[in-house]
C-alpha cells in the first residue's frame, strides 16, 4: 500500500478502497473527475443510496483538509436531504454507510 509523508494512506489510494468496497456492496457510486466545467467543491466521489437518497463523500488523508467550498458543498448535501460526509479511512464509510442501511431498514419496517 502507498503512504504518504505522514505515513498514512494518500487520497488516491483511499479513494480506491472506498470504490471497491462500495461498488463489491450494491452501492451506485462513481469518482467525481474536476474539469474547467466543473463546480468548484464537489465530492470525490458521488452517488446515489437505495431509496434513491444522494451520496457524496469528500476523501482526505488523516491530516487532510475541507476547502470552503468543499465544506459547502457538503452542507448543501446535507441540508437537501442528501448524505455527505468526510472519509479519512474506508473504516469511515463502512461505519457511515452500515449506520445509514440499518436506519434505512429500521424506518421502512
């Protein structure tokens, strides 16, 4: 595995477990490519959970930080009654993830 000056895992490679696992999990994602059309902050990765909620996860390393416009994007995610969060560790979106299925089952029982 590729670490970076800390030590820790760098972004690409996070993203790629994340991908991974979330893909091998029914999960409807895709890695977010920035480009001159696109809009600043958005989230590495993007989606959309069962039930059709939106996902966004913005991947950092451990010492890794938001933009403003990151955090807002985020923020728009959130209060439109999206899913975004921060992902540090795939461990981040498996805990974040199983949370949000095992509420979503709770809810439709």
């Amino acid at each position: 595995m590729s670490s970076g000056i800390s030590g820790g895992l760098s972004e690409k490679v996070i993203t790629r477990q994340i991908m991974a696992w979330v893909s091998w999990n029914g999960f409807f994602v895709w890695k977010q490519w920035q480009g001159p059309m696109s809009r600043p902050g958005v989230s590495d990765i993007l989606g959309v959970l069962p039930g059709g909620r939106f996902l966004a996860i913005e991947v950092k390393t451990r010492r890794g930080r938001l933009t403003r416009r990151q955090e807002a994007f985020l923020s728009a995610v959130n209060r439109q009654g999206g899913l975004g969060f921060v992902a540090r560790s795939l461990e981040d979106v498996v805990g974040t993830l199983e949370s949000y299925t095992r509420k979503a089952a709770y809810i439709d029982e």
